[in-house]
C-alpha cells in the first residue's frame, strides 16, 4: 500500500529542528558592519587618525571582527570567548568566507576576557550586553580596568546597554524576519536585586519553534552605573552615544549620536565610549601592529 502525502510531510524534519541558531542570531540581532563603521567614526573623531587593531570580547561568532578586518587591509583583529562552540562555528563559517589574507588577520583565543592579554588594541568591544554576567560591582569594575589595559596608549572601549521601564517587565518581543520570527523573552526580573534572565526563540512558517536558543543569565546594570564605573577604572572621558526615533513610526531608527542628555523612553539602547589618551610625556605606541598576534594567558 502505498504511504499518502500527510505521512511523508509528518516524517519531513522541521525547520526548526534544520535550523543554525548561530546563523538565526547574526540575522536578527547583530548588525556588525554598521558597528565596524561606528567605532572607526567613534575613534577618528577622538584621534584624528584611522584605528587599525581591535579586540572582541565576549565575541561568539566573532562576526565583528571578521567585518573589520574586511572593511580594511590593514586591520587585525582578536576574539576572546569562553565558549568554544561559537568559536569552532566561526572557524567553520564567517572564517571561511573571508579572502586567506583577511583571514590571516583574524585571531581567535579561547578563555576569559579577564585574563587574556597580547597586544594592545586601538578599539576594544564588548556588545551584546554580554558583560551583564558580571553581577557585582567590584567584578565588574575589574573587568572595566582590564579592558583599559588592553587598550593601546590611545584606545576606545564601547560596550552597548539597554534599560527604559520597559526592560523591566516580564514580557515577550516578536519581531520578523525572512523565514523566521525572533523572540526576546524577559522571562524574569528582580527589581531589587536587577538580577534578570532573558531567552531567545525562534519561530518558523511550518509553526515550529526553536525554543531556549539562548539564556542570558544578567545583572541589568543602569546608565550612570556604568559611567561611574568606566571613570573609576581609569578612563578619561565616557561618552554616550543614543540611538534616535523615527517619529512617523515611533520607533528606533538605527542612528546613534552623541548625546548628554534625553528625553523618557520606556525601551531604549544605547553605546558608552570609554576614551582612553595617551599620557602627558610618553611616547606614541603602535597598537598591535609590531607584535602582530603575540597572545598569552
């Protein structure tokens, strides 16, 4: 007997059960083109000079530093995870589009951001809100300084945040994309401790879904938090950058500028850029260029 249509379509494997979350996560949240010419405007308007070297923290797939190494030919670039899946999935897939020169540029270094060191880079990143793991204060102040001393004698480090009354309620966004739905779940939130936990599915036409891709285990940490702690650490100036509104749709447009002040918002994202000078006295450091991928833990 011959087997119908509807028991060969049950056999058929979902699309979520097809699908690459690493791939779904760089389609729907990252954007890291826009951020490589972010921080290279963000550094030149410090400097007045092009940067060359950066460093990823927390870099997952590393997609960032794979963009800014293609922007440029002279750029390196460093990832730093502690993961090694996402790191063996960027070897796999961005590493491999890229030309064998670009790739040549493009370090990738398994262990904690603490603790890595090597050369100095001009442009340091944390994105993603990934340094929310750190939950208390002098952990992340620690790590704050750190980051200050991976930078060269001239050097910016940017790490993105989110806040507004909204980003405190336990709640469910959708937003669409080609061939799937994304799902950022504020699945809890403690407002005395700001401990939250927050989830990311996906959804697909065939009304399967992708469930717990990822789990964010945060301290959603506050705006003048974060600024105090950058100065604290050593920085010499904190700048924020604030993402603007487009007012026909009432919602974020995608342009960031620098900002000292801005009015409510009940969800909003926004950079700070720690600025890091080059002390009275000393001589101009090259950043990484002279060591070239010199790493040691």
């Amino acid at each position: 007997m011959r087997e119908g249509r509807g028991s060969a379509r049950s056999r058929r494997a979902s699309q979520a059960s097809r699908a690459d979350k690493y791939l779904l996560y760089q389609e729907a949240v990252q954007d890291p083109e826009g951020d490589v010419r972010r921080l290279a405007r963000m550094y030149e308007s410090r400097f007045g000079r092009p940067p060359r070297t950066l460093r990823e923290d927390f870099c997952g797939t590393a997609a960032i530093a794979c963009a800014w190494v293609r922007a440029r030919r002279e750029r390196l670039a460093i990832g730093v995870d502690l993961d090694p899946e996402p790191l063996a999935w960027c070897r796999e897939h961005n590493l491999a589009k890229l030309r064998p020169g670009q790739a040549s540029r493009v370090r990738l270094v398994r262990g904690d951001v603490r603790e890595v060191r090597g050369p100095r880079a001009d442009v340091l990143v944390a994105f993603n809100f990934s340094y929310f793991v750190f939950k208390e204060r002098a952990e992340l102040l620690h790590y704050f300084r750190r980051a200050r001393a991976h930078l060269a004698e001239e050097g910016i480090f940017s790490c993105d945040l989110y806040g507004g009354p909204e980003s405190q309620e336990e709640k469910v966004e959708t937003r669409r994309h080609d061939g799937f739905k994304y799902l950022w779940d504020q699945d809890r939130f403690d407002p005395i401790t700001h401990h939250a936990e927050n989830l990311i599915h996906f959804e697909f036409p065939d009304g399967s879904r992708l469930r717990r891709a990822f789990r964010y285990d945060w301290r959603l940490w506050m705006l003048p938090e974060l600024d105090d702690l950058l100065r604290e650490a050593g920085f010499d100036a904190v700048d924020c950058y604030w993402e603007g509104t487009d007012t026909r749709r009432n919602e974020p447009n995608g342009v960031f500028s620098l900002r000292r002040e801005a009015s409510d918002d009940p969800a909003w994202i926004a950079y700070l850029v720690a600025v890091k000078r080059r002390r009275r006295g000393s001589r101009r450091g090259r950043s990484s260029a002279g060591s070239r991928f010199g790493l040691r833990r």
